[in-house]
C-alpha cells in the first residue's frame, strides 16, 4: 500500500515545538537509560557481587540486546494497532522492567530486566519516526528532524552527570527511579497532548506471510545487504566503547567519578557535532562521497591509534584526542549508511528499517560483548578492535559499490 500523503494545507495537531519536544523525549528514554548508567557500573558490580570485573559491561550489552531484537517488531504492530497504543504500551512495559531493575537481588535478574527494558524503549525509537512521517513528509519531515537530532545531541552529553548527580545523594538504584518517573510523565504527556497519527483507512493487517516475503526481499537488494553489512563493524565498535569507557577512564587512565563524564562528554559531543554537519553537507556532497570518506579517515585514524599504543604510548590525552576524533566520524557513517541501504527498498520501508535496526543491533550488541570481555586493563583491545572492524567495514563497501567509492551520484542502480 502506498503511504499516504496529507494534504499540503493540513495542520498540525499540537504545535510545531510541542511536537519536536514530544519526540525528543522519546528518543532520549533509548539514550538515558544508557549513559545514565555509566558511572554506576562499579556500585552496582560490587553491591550484587560480581566477581568478574569486565562482566559489569553486561549492565549495558544485555540492554543493547533487548533493544535491537525487539526493533524488528515494532513497525507491523503500530502498523497494525496505531502508534499511540503500542508506544503507550511499550513505555508501561519499560516502566515495569525498570521496577524490577530497581529491586533486583541479583545480577542475572538485572540483566534479564534490562534486556527487556532495551526491548521496550526500541519502541520510542522506532515508533517516533513513525509519527514524524505520519504528520509530516518531504522537506518538512526533514526539518522537523533535523530539529529533533540536534536537541536530542545533548542526552548523550548530559546522561552520564545527570547519572553521577544521582550517585551523589543515593544509592544506584535510585537511576532506575527517575527513569520510572520519566516513563510516566511521557505516557501523561502522549495521553493528553497526542491524537492517533495514523489513519484508520491505512492500518495494515498482521499477516505472517507477507511480512516474511517482505523480509525475503530486502535480502535481494545488493546495497541493502551490504550496507546492513558493513554497519554492523560499526555499531559494534561503539557498543564496544560504550561498555568499557568506564573501566577505560576510571579505572585505567584514573579519572575520577566528577571526571568521567566530561570525557564521555566530549567523545559523544563530537559524534553530535558530525551528525549535525551531515544534514547540512549531505545535500552537497552526496551519501556516499560523505560516509566513505569519513570511512576511510576513521580506519586511517584507528590503525595510527592502535600502533601508537601498541608502541607503548600510553596518555589520557593523546587517547582522547584519537579516540574522540575516531568517533566522531561516526555522525558522517551510520545515516549515510542507513540511507544507502534503505535507498533500494523504499516500497518496504518499514520492514526494511525494522530489518536493519535488528540486524545492526543485535549483531552490534554481540560484538561489543566480545570486545568488552577483551578489556584486559588496557585501552589496546578496545582500539585495536576497532580498527580491524574498521578494515573489515571498508572491504564490504568496497565490494558492495563493485570497486567504486567515494561517487558523487548517490543513485546507482541496485
């Protein structure tokens, strides 16, 4: 079914900063339970007992988990049921894993808890793109995203000392608390500020069938499967960061608790800065001269990365610089990336999306487990990784484009 087009006279139903406001609260659930709680890693490793240090990252991986897997779900159910149900839903279902979080006595009862807690904020993610584009389409979607992403750059700066300010007057699991309370103010806040954005006429029935052919397809498109493929490295490099940088500033490099969070600041703050350049070069440049150059410097600055530290060089400074500037290519990779793949599929777009969010996150979420167990003390293995998946990303694209990169034409045939 084609998707429908509002009349270009059409209001909006709330107002245009209520909405972006809307949606940047629902994107910022992903993110805050996430950063907020990196700097309590150690409270919680040592107050349910885990013995071995480098488990404490499965704190964030089993979270990772429950968020790629359940993406792939998302798009059929708001298809079929509406958004504003299943997004309420969902929130009630993160409020209640985060009450389990909260009392949890044991460890393996967290981790069980925050998997399905990922599992149910994927829905703020997928679901809030939904609603932009069922209100809006073309260049005003565009816009109102573009303002979306640019306030949403702050969670991933603030979260970690918004998480340490919490640390400082009460336990950890008083994190969980004010997740649960966010949770609830955003369901009060969808309730009684916005309608059903999708139409009755345009829901789709569950059908098993279709939705499997349509999941076929998207294997059949050469740039679908290759860009899934080589961002798959990438999202595990930075779920790989994201589960030792605690043990990497704090533990190795010294930084104290306050200090933390301004390097985690720095390093996403980059990553924000790169992802606002993009919407603004991405018309100019084009996708692909964008993301493969922005590759290629990221796998160049990688392996400089890695022999300096393997040469001995060991420095707060000189790991931050790199590391931060590694990073921030990331804002000019993985939306280019994403819109690569997507560009063949455009007919099945939610089924394709919801097939890329699983992949790359389940996949990502797998890698930066295994990158997090290598932590041995050092940054090595976290750099070092890096910039072998970083190798390995480029070869896929290179095959993927048949021997041609950086193009200035971002419409090839598939």
């Amino acid at each position: 079914m084609t998707a429908p087009k509002r009349p270009a006279g059409e209001t909006l139903p709330l107002p245009l900063f209520e909405l972006v406001a809307l949606l940047v609260a629902m994107t910022s659930v992903v993110a805050l339970a996430i950063d907020m709680m990196l700097p309590a890693l150690d409270d919680i490793a040592g107050d349910l007992g885990v013995g071995q240090a480098n488990d404490q990252q499965f704190v964030i991986t089993s979270y990772l988990a429950g968020f790629g897997a359940a993406q792939l779900f998302y798009g059929p159910l708001s298809d079929r049921f509406g958004r504003k149900p299943v997004i309420i839903w969902s929130l009630i279902f993160f409020i209640l894993a985060s009450v389990v979080c909260t009392f949890s006595p044991s460890y393996g009862l967290l981790l069980v808890a925050r998997f399905f807690q990922g599992g149910a904020a994927a829905a703020c993610r997928v679901i809030g793109v939904a609603i932009a584009r069922d209100l809006t389409s073309g260049r005003r979607m565009a816009e109102i995203m573009s303002m979306v992403m640019t306030a949403f750059m702050a969670v991933p700066v603030l979260a970690p000392t918004l998480g340490q300010i919490i640390l400082t007057f009460a336990p950890w699991r008083w994190i969980f608390g004010f997740l649960i309370v966010f949770g609830i103010a955003l369901i009060g806040w969808l309730h009684l500020r916005l309608p059903e954005t999708l139409h009755p006429e345009y829901r789709v029935p569950l059908r098993l069938k279709s939705t499997l052919a349509s999941f076929r397809e998207t294997a059949r498109h050469r740039l679908m499967v290759g860009y899934t493929l080589a961002a798959m490295p990438f999202f595990g490099g930075l779920y790989g960061f994201l589960g030792t940088s605690q043990q990497v500033f704090v533990n190795h490099f010294g930084l104290s608790d306050a200090h933390f969070p301004i390097a985690f600041a720095i390093i996403a703050g980059g990553i924000g800065v790169t992802s606002y350049a993009n919407s603004r070069l991405v018309m100019r440049l084009g996708q692909r001269r964008l993301s493969h150059s922005a590759l290629v410097a990221f796998t160049a600055i990688s392996i400089v990365h890695s022999i300096i530290l393997l040469a001995g060089v060991d420095n707060l400074y000189v790991f931050l610089t790199l590391l931060a500037a590694t990073m921030a290519f990331m804002g000019l990779i993985a939306a280019n990336f994403s819109a690569l793949a997507m560009e063949p599929v455009g007919h099945i777009a939610g089924t394709a999306s919801a097939a890329y969010g699983f992949l790359t996150g389940v996949v990502g979420a797998a890698i930066g487990g295994v990158i997090g167990q290598m932590y041995d003390g050092t940054p090595v293995p976290l750099v070092l990784c890096q910039a072998v998946l970083a190798v390995l990303a480029v070869t896929i694209v290179y095959f993927t484009e048949r021997g041609v990169l950086f193009a200035v034409a971002d419409d090839w045939d598939d």
